[in-house]
C-alpha cells in the first residue's frame, strides 16, 4: 500500500502537433497536489497551505510509507534557516488539520505517522502523474513562438506570499475578459502577473504576449508599442486595424503591465480590442484601474505582517514578508539566521510595510550589515533610498523612485492633499482629510482628490473599515513629509492638526456618554497616534504648548481607555513641565489648566506607582487651586483623589473622612455619575474601616444610579460604574456570611469588565473578586483570575495592580503548593517587603503571616476590616507557642469582633479556631455549643466555607 504508482497521462503519448507543457501532479484520496503550481485541491477545492507546510507534505509524498527523519525534513525544507525541531510538528500538526482525518476507503487512521524518534511517514496510498495539458485544435493551437509575441520577462525568484491572490487573479480570468491588478509601487504587481499569466497559460495552452508601457511618455505611442510587442505592424495609419489581423480568430492573453501613466489612450484600445475579439483575454498591471466596462479589479494588498515583534524565527516565518525577507536577505549572503533573530526579522517587516520592494531592498543589506544593527537604523532615509540591484529599471532601485513615478501623475491639489495626509499617523476618515485643506482647496475639490489617490493606490483604502477607512503606509508617509518638508506649509499645517485632534477628542469625551464601549473605541481608538504625534508637536513649540495642555487633558478619556496609563502618565508631566506662570487675564484659565493636569497626574501615578508622595502632592495642588478659582468639578475630581490616596495607603478612618465630606459636598447634585461616585467612595471607605452594613448600603446605592451614569467630567478618570460596584459588593457580601451572592456578584464584575475592554476597569474588579474566589475555595476560578490580573497589569505597565495580583498569586500558592509549609516560611521572611493594605490581605490567607505592625495597626483601631483576622492570627501563634491562655483572649476578641461588624466569614473562621482549641484542652461540650449557635446564625440553605468547616469540625466533636 506504500508503493508510489507512476502514471503518464495518454494525452501526451502521442502529441502530433506538439507537446504541451506538463506538470507533475500526486494524488492521494480525494487530494490532488500539483507540484509546479505549488497547490493543494481536494475534489476540486484549493485547500491553503503554507509555503513550509506544503513543502513538509511534498517530501512525504515523495517517500510515501518511508519514515523521513526530523533532521532530513529540517534540512531539506528549512535548508536557508536554522530552526528549532519544534518547527517540524509545528506544520505537521497544521497539516494534519488541512488535510482532516481520511475516508473510509482511504486504508489508512491517519494520513500522517509520527514515529517515536525516529521521523514521519505519510501513511496513505500516493499516485505520482505527469499531466500533459490538453492542446485544442485549430487556431488555439498556435504556439506562442509561431506568433513571434513579445516574451514574458524570466521569473529568477519564486513569489511569496500570494496564494490567495493569485487564485483570486486565475479565478477571475477563467471568467473575465479585463483582470487589471492594482496595487501601489513596489506592490509586486509585474511579478504576481508573471506568474498569473504563465500559469493561464500552461493550464488552457493560450499563447500570451507581454506589453510593457512603463517607457512610454505619449499617449500617441500605446497603440504602436502594443503592436510592436504583437509582432503587427507598427507604423501604418491604422495601427489598431493591424492589431485585429494580427490577433483574429486566435485565443491570446496580452499582459499589459505598467498601465498607469496611458490610461487615457489604453483605455480605447483596450474597449475596441475586447468588442472585436472574442478570443482576446487581457491581463494588466496598473496603480489604478483603467475604468472600462467589463474590468475586474484585483487589489494587492502589502505581504502579511507579524501582529508582534515578541516572535521567534518560526512565528516570524509564518509571515509571508519575513518569509521574503529572509530568502532575498540569504541570496544576498546573509548569515543563517537562528530563533533569537525572530523579533528584528518581524520589526524590519512591519517597519517597511510588508512591501515586497521595499522586503528587497532593506534585504541587500542584510548581506554588509547585522540584523540588530539595521533593525535599529531602519529609519525613513534607508527605508526610502536603499539602492536596489543594477538590472531593475530605474523607478525600482528605490523606493522613493517607484513612488516619484507616481507623483509625476498627480495634479497640483491631489499633490498638496498627498503631502499634507503625512500629518496622519494613523487611519483617517473623510472629514480628517478635509480637514488639512479646509483653508486653501474647495472641499468638493480636496474630496476628489483623496479618491484620486485612493485610485492610484497612494493612499490605502479598506472597504470593510466604515469608520475610518483610510491611511497611507509607513514608507508612503515618510515620502510624503519629505515632500511637505520641501515646502513652508508644516508648522501651520501641524497646528491645524492638533486644534482638529483637539475638537475631535472634546467631540470623542461628549460622545462616551451616548455610545457603547465597543462602539467609542471603534470610533476614537484608532486615533491614539495621532494624538501623539500632536502633543509631540505642540508641546515642542512655544506657541504650542497651551493646545498641548489642552489637548492632553481632552485625551484623557482615550488614554485611560485603551489603558496606556504610563505613557499617559509621561505626557501630563511633560504638559505641567511646559506649563510657567504668565500673569495676565488668562490666568485664571491658566491655573484651571494645571488643576486638570494634577489630577490626571494623581490618577496615573495611582495606577502606575502606587500611593507615592507625588500623587499626593498633585491633588492636594489641585484643590487648593479648585476652591480658589470656586470650580466644583475641579473640587469633586480632588477631593476624590485624596480619598482614594488615604485608602490605597491604608490609612482607612482618613479615608472614611474625606469620603464624608465628598458626600456632604456632592448629595445635592443631580448628575448620576457625581451620585455614583460619592457612593463608591462612602462603599470603598466603609468596608476598609470594618462597617460593613454601611458598605453594602453605598455600593448597592452606587448600583442603582450606575444605569444612568454616562461619562462627564465627573467621572472623567473613572473605572466602570457598575464594574466598579459590583466588585465593592462582591467582597462586602461574602464577609457578611452570603458567599453564593458574593460569588454571582463577582462573576458578573468580571464579565462586565471583560466585556467593556478596558484593562483599568478589569484590574479593579479581579482587585475585588480574586480574594473573594480564594476565600470561598473556588482555587481554579482563583486561579483563572489571579492569571488575568497578572497579565494585564503586566503587560500595560500597571505596577499597583501588579502588585495586588503577586500577593492574591501567594495566598492561592499557599493553598495549591506542593510544599506548603516552604511556601509559608519564605512568604514570612519577606513580609517586611509589603505595605499594610498587602499584609493585612495575607492573613486572611494563612494566619501564619502575621506580623507584630498587623497587629499593632489593629489595636490603633486601623485595618478594621481584617481585625478579626488579625487577632485569630495573633490567637494562632500563640497557640502554636503553647500560650492557649492568651490565644483564647485573641480568639474571644476575634469573634467579638466580627459579630460586632457583621461579618459571619470572619465570625466562623474565630469560631472554629476557638473551638478546636477548647476540644484539645477537654472543653468538648463548650465547643460544640459555641459551633451550634454560630451555624444557626448561617444563611438558610448557605453552603459558605465557613459553615462548611464548623460543621464539619461539629461533626468530629460528635464523634468524637
């Protein structure tokens, strides 16, 4: 069942007119791949593969029922890279998904064998063919020499990267007399035509010619030039007249690259030819469409890009322009690049767009240059200029030469719009560009021009984008501001940039309100660069810098919610840096200005480094200046901030004070947000200082105005309203003895935060939910969301909530570890390492870490809402040193403690801790009476980790 039967296709036997072209073709089930074509169909359906995948699969073919080692495999389809093994199963396993599990009649399990080290074997029965395609009779089978046709041009590299677009481009002209491929320079249209062109060709036997037009600067010379290349006659009087006897009664396909420049004079010939000629196909290349009736477009888009540079040298090969990168770089006599390597080959990629010109050029160097050293240079000028071999016309040796050749086409407005669209550092929509011209050009004018660009493939156009459906690519960009650097149009054009990202991020703060979170990110997120590139601008100006104070405070609802806090961060400090007294009238406005900076600096500082002395410095400067200029936002939005500040640190009953005041302050307003926030803070502030009745008021409170709120300047720097709530009561609930609640309530924090995107919103409520997972011993959901919070702080550089997350991670290792008492030893040789609110959270974990600073915090009456936990730990220790008399007074005052509070959770673990006691020192009964009277006290029908573990230390007392 292993041999490879060989088959000759009878067509081909006896070809008296002539041999076709033939192609080798391996059959398996219901699998044909065709070894030239590069193509995989399975009952007639092309099935994608990678270039590696598909080279894995042929070499298995090849040895059908032989096992192929890992190494021959590596060093026949990885032959120009060094990679690991891994790379192998890697694509095996992707091929074992592409070609599914095999049909009943197909005797084999499985196509593919893995053979404990010793390699793969392709298991099925395999047909090797050599297919002559069919010649028809007649005219059609006039061979292309015979018609002295121009020749196509020699493919010396193979093309990468364009499956899909090549089957688009075959597809369309199995049906479509016009195909036109479209794309900017450097796109790799002429090759993609090439290739597309031989191909039709060799599966219908249709003689083809090819028609260059790029040397031409006459419209009056197409037709002639067309002739020429047909071998016609190329200077009678009727040149197109030539044409038709030439290609009459004949199947031809023309490819006719190169079209941009005579799309007027083209357009003719090509209409008259197609209406003459039945038999007539027309393949061409241009950066726009010719526009005629019956055209098929077929866009190329740049060679796909790594998501990320964090790749090795496999990820980054599975990008079809790393995988160009690398082959033209080894022709160049480059290194043999290794998995270290992947990052610099996935930057240099996305740096030049995915371009296959651009690939090119940047690759040559890669034979006189290392691959950090031009992964670190790669900037504009090397991007642009990189000289390409000698052979390639001139309008390709760079790249700025193939993107001058399309300059000269632009008039003077599609020229002024072009240069200033490199202000965008991101994509833009219509009322963008306008933007840029609204001062010189008409807007019906400027309008079509940017479709005109759009047409000539200067400016990338997503059709399934219907926000902002354009941009220009990096590399078109940076020719484009060299351009507007030739010109005295770039300081005013920078400044109207930044006053319309000004208006659009005031437009984008109104609009939070109205919209859904899904919905405002689609429509602002993308703008981020932008925003960027205006601050840059303005703040490195003198005249600028008072829109850039603005405009980083109109930002800030943009920046918090794509969470880019440290950066974020960064920027105010830069604005406040920018920001000297100047007397006059506008000094009011000016100290407004510092106030909103402050307390945006507060709030980042917050996220990004905790209670430092500078996040207090900033809202204490931001009060003083809200009640001297009498602004009640400003006073809101600060005295908030020194509440948050007194909480984080612990400092819970100064907390509890200023969130009375922000309550007196705030009651009578009648905005819903302002509501919300007062109750958050009254909740927050509550629970810390152990009144847990009053928390659970306030975050219940806050839940219920949470429907309405909407952002405002209120809640400008604001988690979530009903995220933020949610994870309050979760917490409260389940330390009142509720655990099911506090568990509902937690996911549905969660979820909330999950669902609305933003990474400050999700910290803050897995910051409440993952104790409430650890207490109730639901260790994989704890798990779950100790992992998510570690990550997302992680990786937005959110050092406060990354914190929070590595001390939930200890309390769940102290539970899951294989080693528990090492775990516990080496979390209590570091306690010292953590702040109050941290360790007060860790006893509450394992009592064994406690500390003398936890427990003289909770004789001063601070960490309230885990002083019953704080004396069971101290109770524990003494227990554990033989003082069972001064364990039973910590244990006494434990449980007094939280039934004085309400807090059941607490109340059931002193309990059991007291009544263990008392059973080791003969008090049986005492502690049985003490267990039965705090279980009746339990939520009917509650299974909280607190009863569980009375009972069930009732029930060996019983026993016992």
């Amino acid at each position: 069942m292993y041999d490879i039967a060989v088959r000759v296709n009878s067509s081909q036997v006896h070809a008296d007119a002539g041999q076709g072209p033939s192609e080798v073709c391996w059959r398996f089930g219901g699998f044909k791949l065709w070894e030239a074509q590069r193509r995989l169909e399975r009952l007639g359906q092309r099935v994608r593969l990678g270039s590696r995948a598909f080279e894995l699969l042929l070499q298995l073919l090849k040895r059908g029922g032989e096992i192929v080692g890992k190494e021959e495999l590596l060093s026949t389809v990885w032959a120009d890279v060094v990679v690991e093994e891994s790379s192998v199963r890697v694509h095996i396993s992707t091929l074992r998904k592409a070609l599914g599990e095999p049909e009943d009649g197909d005797n084999c399990k499985e196509w593919i064998s893995n053979i404990p080290l010793r390699g793969y074997r392709f298991n099925g029965a395999v047909i090797r063919e050599e297919v002559c395609l069919p010649i028809d009779d007649g005219p059609k089978a006039t061979s292309s020499s015979s018609l002295s046709f121009t020749k196509l041009p020699e493919r010396l590299t193979r093309l990468v990267g364009r499956d899909a677009d090549m089957a688009r481009v075959l597809a369309a002209l199995a049906t479509r007399r016009l195909v036109t491929i479209v794309g900017p320079g450097g796109i790799g249209k002429t090759r993609a035509a090439i290739w597309a062109a031989e191909c039709h060709a060799q599966r219908t036997g249709m003689p083809l010619a090819f028609i260059d037009l790029s040397p031409l600067v006459s419209q009056a010379h197409v037709a002639s030039t067309v002739a020429r290349s047909l071998g016609a006659p190329a200077d009678t009087t009727d040149t197109t007249r030539a044409i038709l006897q030439r290609l009459g009664g004949r199947d031809t396909l023309l490819l006719v690259d190169n079209c941009e420049h005579m799309l007027d004079s083209l357009a003719l010939l090509v209409t008259e030819l197609l209406g003459a000629l039945p038999g007539l196909r027309i393949l061409s290349t241009s950066r726009e469409a010719i526009r005629i009736e019956g055209e098929h477009v077929v866009r190329l888009a740049p060679l796909a890009v790594p998501d990320t540079d964090c790749v090795d040298l496999v990820e980054a090969m599975a990008s079809p322009a790393v995988e160009l990168l690398v082959e033209r770089a080894k022709a160049a006599g480059a290194r043999t690049f290794e998995s270290s390597d992947g990052p610099q080959l996935a930057a240099i990629a996305r740096q030049v767009d995915g371009i296959p010109l651009a690939i090119e050029l940047v690759a040559a160097r890669l034979g006189v240059q290392s691959i950090n050293d031009l992964a670190l240079r790669l900037n504009d000028h090397m991007r642009l200029y990189s000289a390409g071999s000698r052979p390639v016309l001139p309008r390709h040796r760079t790249l700025a030469a193939a993107l001058d050749w399309s300059i000269a086409l632009l008039d003077e407005s599609e020229l002024r719009l072009f240069r200033r669209l490199s202000v965008f550092r991101g994509r833009f929509d219509v009322e963008s560009a306008l933007s840029v011209t609204q001062a010189d050009t008409d807007p019906e004018v400027a309008f079509d021009a940017l479709i005109s660009l759009a047409n000539k493939s200067l400016v990338s156009f997503d059709n399934s984008d219907a926000v902002a459906p354009y941009r220009l690519l990096d590399t078109t960009r940076s020719y484009a501001a060299a351009r507007l650097a030739q010109t005295d149009e770039g300081p005013a054009l920078q400044r109207r940039h930044a006053l319309f990202m000004l208006e659009l991020m005031r437009k984008a703060t109104s609009e939070s309100g109205e919209l859904t979170s899904q919905a405002w990110t689609a429509r602002y997120a993308h703008r981020l660069d932008d925003v960027r590139s205006a601050l840059d601008a303005c703040l490195g100006q003198e005249d600028g810098r008072e829109t850039g104070a603005a405009l980083t405070i109109a930002s800030a609802p943009l920046w918090f919610h794509v969470s880019q806090v440290e950066e974020y961060r960064d920027r105010v400090i830069a604005a406040l840096a920018c920001l000297a007294p100047q007397p006059g009238p506008d000094t009011e406005a000016d100290t407004e200005t510092e106030a909103w900076l402050q307390i945006a600096l507060g709030n980042a500082l917050w996220h990004t480094r905790g209670p430092v002395p500078e996040m207090g410095a900033s809202y204490d400067r931001a009060l003083a200046i809200a009640m001297s200029v009498g602004s009640v936002v400003l006073e809101l939005q600060a005295r908030w901030g020194i509440c948050v500040l007194h909480a984080i640190r612990g400092e819970y009953t100064a907390a509890l004070h200023h969130s009375q005041v922000l309550f007196e302050f705030a009651q009578s307003s009648p905005d819903p947000a302002t509501l919300n926030l007062v109750h958050r803070m009254t909740a927050l502030a509550s629970h810390f200082c152990g009144d847990f009745a009053a928390a659970s008021a306030g975050a219940q409170a806050a839940i219920v105005v949470g429907g309405a709120v909407r952002p405002s300047q209120a809640n400008l720097f604001q988690f979530d309203a009903a995220v933020a709530s949610n994870a309050l009561l979760a917490r409260t609930l389940w330390l009142q003895g509720d655990a099911a609640k506090a568990m509902a309530t937690a996911t549905r924090a969660v979820a909330l935060a999950q669902a609305g995107g933003n990474a400050l919103s999700l910290c803050f409520a897995l910051f409440g939910t993952c104790p409430v997972a650890l207490w109730s011993g639901e260790l994989e959901l704890a798990r779950k969301w100790v992992r998510m919070l570690l990550d997302e702080a992680q990786r937005r550089g959110l050092m406060y909530w990354h914190q929070w997350a590595h001390c939930y991670a200890l309390g769940l290792e102290a539970s899951t570890a294989d080693d528990r008492e090492l775990h516990i030893q080496q979390v209590t040789q570091q306690l010292a390492a953590f702040d109050a609110p941290r360790k007060e959270m860790l006893v509450t974990f394992c009592p064994d870490w406690i500390d003398d600073e936890t427990i003289a915090r909770a004789g001063a009456g601070q960490g309230q809402w885990s002083a019953a936990e704080t004396w069971r730990a101290a109770g524990w220790r003494c227990e554990q040193r033989g003082l069972d008399d001064e364990a039973q007074a910590f244990y006494r005052r434990a449980i007094d403690t939280a039934r004085q509070q309400g807090a059941l959770e607490w109340e059931f673990r002193a309990a059991t801790s007291t009544a263990r006691l008392w059973a080791r020192r003969g008090r049986t009964a005492d502690a049985a009476a003490l267990l039965d009277e705090i279980c009746g006290r339990a939520t009917p029908g509650g299974d909280n980790p607190g009863l569980v573990q009375a009972r069930a230390l009732r029930n060996e007392l019983f026993r016992a």
